[in-house]
C-alpha cells in the first residue's frame, strides 16, 4: 500500500503576490513523491513567510508536525531541508517525531537526507546551522545598508506614511497634513487621542489597515508624533544623531516645525504620566467639575434610560450619588446646565481677550542656552575625531552635557506646548454657543476648566421644576 506524504513548500518573500515560488516546488515535490511511489495527501503551503525569524508562527508547518505526529501522513516532502527548518530547535522538533515514529518517510529534491539515521541527522543538523548562518549574515548586510542609507538621512522605502503622497512619498499629502495638523491642535486642546481615532475611522483617514474593523490607538498616536513630521530620521524607531550630535534630516518635506511637534510630544507624554492606565474619556460637560451643594461631593452624569428622540424628557440629568459617597439628594437635569454655564464660560473669555489684545509671545528664552549647549556637544565630538581629547575624558564631559541639552529641550516643549494650549483657548472665545456644543467633550472640559474650578449644584427643594440658575454657582478662577 502506498505510504500516504504531506508536501511542504515555503518561500520567504513573495512580493508579487502570484505564488509562483511555492508552486514550483510543489512540482518538484510531486515528480519526487511518484518516483518513490508515495501517495500526496495533502500540501503544506507557508508562502510570503519567513522560517528565520522567531516571532513568526508558520501554521502550516505546525499542521504539518501535528499530522505527522498523529499518523495522518507517514512522511514529508520538501524542496529542499531549509524550506522546512532555518533554526535549529524547528529541525529538533521535526527529529524527535522521527524518533517517536522511526517508520516515517522523509525526502528533500536537492538532498538525499534520512532523518531515520544518526548520520543522516548529523548532516541535517549541519546544514541547517550553516542555513541559519547565511540567514543571520544576510540579516546583518541588511541591517548595516538600512542604517547607512539611515545616516545619509535617505528614505527607507515602502509604503508611504501617511501625510505624504503615495506616488512620491517625499513630497506633502496636503489633506492629509491638513488632518494631522487639525488633529494636532485638537489634543494640545485636551481631545483624547480615542476621538480622533473614532472620527478618522469614519472619515476613512490615517491609512487604516485593510479589513480592520477599528484603528489601533497606538497607530494614530504614532502618527501625530512620528518624528518624520519635523523632517527627523529614525532607525528602529529612535531618531538617528549624526556626527556632530544633531538629529539626521530626512530628504523630504516637513508637515511640522519643531516647536509644534515637541508641544504635542509633551502633551501625549504628560498625560501618560498623569493617570497612568484611565480613561480621559467622558461623556458629560460638567462630569468631575460640577459638585453638590450639600455634600461638595463631585456629581456625575447619568443617561435618562427612558428618554427617546423627540420625547420632552430630559436626555440625561447631573445626580449626586451615594454609590459615589454622596449624599443622593441633589440631581438636576443636564441640558440646561450645560448651556448656562457654557454662556458663562465663552462669555468670560470674550471679555479678557478683548482686555488683553496682546499677542503670544513666540520665542522661548531658553533658546540661545540650548543652541549654545549643542554647540559644546559638537565641538566635544570633534575634539575626539581629532585626537585633541581621549575617549576617555570625552565620555566623562558628554553625558552632563547631554543631560542639559535634554532637560533644555523637554522645557522648550512645555513652553510651546502651554503656548499652543494658550491660542488654542483665545480662539474658544471666538465660538457661538452652537459651535461650542458641536466639538468634541474633551475641548469643551478645557474651555470650561480654563475658566472655572468647579460648578456647584445646590439643592432645589420641593414644588416647581422651572429650572433656577440661581441654584447653579459658578467657581471662577
């Protein structure tokens, strides 16, 4: 009876997508099968998939060990042992089967390899550990050409990030800029990184991957901080220092300059350190700034479950709970609230813009000090390449250096990121009431917390239930 084989083909990259490679060793596998007179039950097929790298799972070559094992084939058949294995533990494991079931069949087309036998084994270990070599030594050609081609600032190839044209990816998407540059001002005016995920799903941009139901939120972050945005170049995902101690530029065209870059750099950073693992979502105006008359206990925003578009019910209401460890008896409806103080609010600011009518000043005072700072870092660098200084006494002069130049650079980018929070707050007191209920809650909290420290909601008492701003006391700052 014919011994049942699985055919196992494997290509590692198939940038064309037709699958010619894997097709053409399945023939050969074929050809050998019937020359040994074995029956093809089934081919394995791992196309596009890399048998070096190890975080990648090839599921066919799993299937094929798992069937192997079970006894739904008696053997394998590959094209050659390192389609199969190019690192030593993946030959192990296909050894020990053999182990387990000496009788199975094993067949390469380029080598005559018996996996049954001591011998046989040996070869096959040897030349899988000098397929890893190869692998390993192409691997590090490749990596040294990516970090030159890095260091002279040059593009690193495929896709285009997005904010740059996809048929000349040095050159400015300008819809493209324009949403990140939108996006940008949004998040330096307190919008979470989530609602614009939410907004550019829907509005199909950002370059979301085929067939994903949801943006990734670190994809979206990673795009309003991707260092290419100021003309950076990274490598490995760190922003590459040239010879003199500077930042490598990249030869395409900026979206960003650095003073806007780093503000939103520090805006994301300084969120992330202050509430580490929690939500900034919110779904209410006053949520975690109004607070009960009674108690001060701060009041959330519940859903009225009964109300349904159209109907006169209120759509939520601001209740003081005891599940919060309030007192549960202060609660009024939202909508009125909400819009009392919003006119509370956008008035206030149109007043002081008005009495400030000053513009921002630009320049950060800091600025000659960090250039001055850079300038010893270069003049250290080129002390050495000269021989004027040792290694030694370089490495015990550079990092107090390049301590300051950091501590310089953060305190740049909170100076530009309050600056930037500060216009986008003079251009709040420009809304109508309209305009203002129509951003995202976020940016309407900022606009409301620029002005005030808290609402309180004092209690109404019984009978009527006109709404009363004079229970509603605004805490101004």
């Amino acid at each position: 009876m014919a011994r049942k084989v699985g055919i196992y083909t494997r290509i590692s990259r198939d940038d064309e997508g037709d699958a010619l490679g894997v097709a053409r060793q399945q023939q050969d596998c074929e050809r050998l099968a019937d020359l040994r007179s074995w029956q093809v039950v089934k081919v394995y097929e791992d196309n596009d998939v890399s048998a070096f790298k190890r975080n990648v799972v090839r599921d066919e070559f799993e299937l094929i060990l798992k069937d192997l094992r079970v006894g739904l084939i008696d053997g394998v058949v590959a094209y050659d042992l390192d389609r199969l294995a190019r690192q030593p533990r993946d030959l192990e494991r296909l050894i020990e089967i053999f182990d387990e079931r000496p009788k199975s069949e094993f067949a390469t087309v380029t080598n005559d390899v018996n996996l049954g036998t001591p011998d046989g084994r040996t070869m096959a270990r040897i030349m899988v550990a000098f397929a890893n070599k190869a692998s390993h030594d192409a691997s590090r050609r490749t990596k040294r050409k990516h970090l030159e081609l890095a260091q002279q600032g040059k593009d690193s190839g495929g896709p285009a990030p997005y904010g740059w044209r996809k048929d000349e990816r040095t050159k400015v998407d300008p819809d493209a800029a324009r949403a990140i540059r939108e996006a940008q001002q949004e998040i330096l005016a307190g919008v979470r990184i989530g609602t614009i995920r939410t907004r550019w799903q829907e509005q199909g941009l950002g370059n979301p991957r085929m067939g994903t139901k949801r943006m990734a939120h670190h994809h979206v972050e990673h795009i309003l901080t991707n260092p290419r945005l100021v003309g950076y170049r990274t490598y490995h995902g760190e922003v590459l220092t040239g010879d003199d101690g500077e930042p490598v530029k990249g030869e395409w065209e900026p979206i960003n300059t650095i003073a806007e870059w780093e503000a939103v750099c520090a805006t994301i950073a300084e969120r992330k350190q202050q509430r580490p693992g929690k939500s900034l979502a919110r779904k209410y105006l006053l949520s975690g700034i109004a607070r009960c008359g009674l108690c001060k206990t701060k009041i959330r925003g519940q859903v009225n479950a009964r109300w349904k578009p159209g109907s006169k019910a209120a759509k939520f209401t601001y209740q003081c709970s005891v599940v919060n460890g309030g007192c549960g008896k202060v609660g009024r409806t939202g909508e009125p609230v909400d819009k009392l103080i919003a006119e509370l609010v956008l008035e206030e600011q149109r007043e002081k813009a008005a009495a400030r009518g000053v513009p921002i000043d630009q320049q950060w005072p800091g600025e000659a000090e960090l250039e001055a700072v850079r300038t010893d870092i270069g003049q250290l660098l080129d002390a050495e390449k000269s021989k004027q200084i040792s290694v030694s006494t370089l490495l015990q002069l550079l990092p107090a250096k390049e301590r300051e130049r950091d501590e310089l650079t953060l305190a740049r980018a909170r100076f530009f990121k309050k600056q930037r929070q500060a216009e986008a707050q003079d251009g709040a007191s420009e809304l109508s009431l309209t305009e203002f209920f129509d951003l995202p809650v976020e940016r309407q909290q900022e606009i409301v917390l620029h002005s005030l420290t808290a609402v309180m909601v004092h209690p109404a008492g019984r009978g009527s239930r006109i709404f009363n701003p004079s229970l509603i006391e605004p805490v101004w700052r």
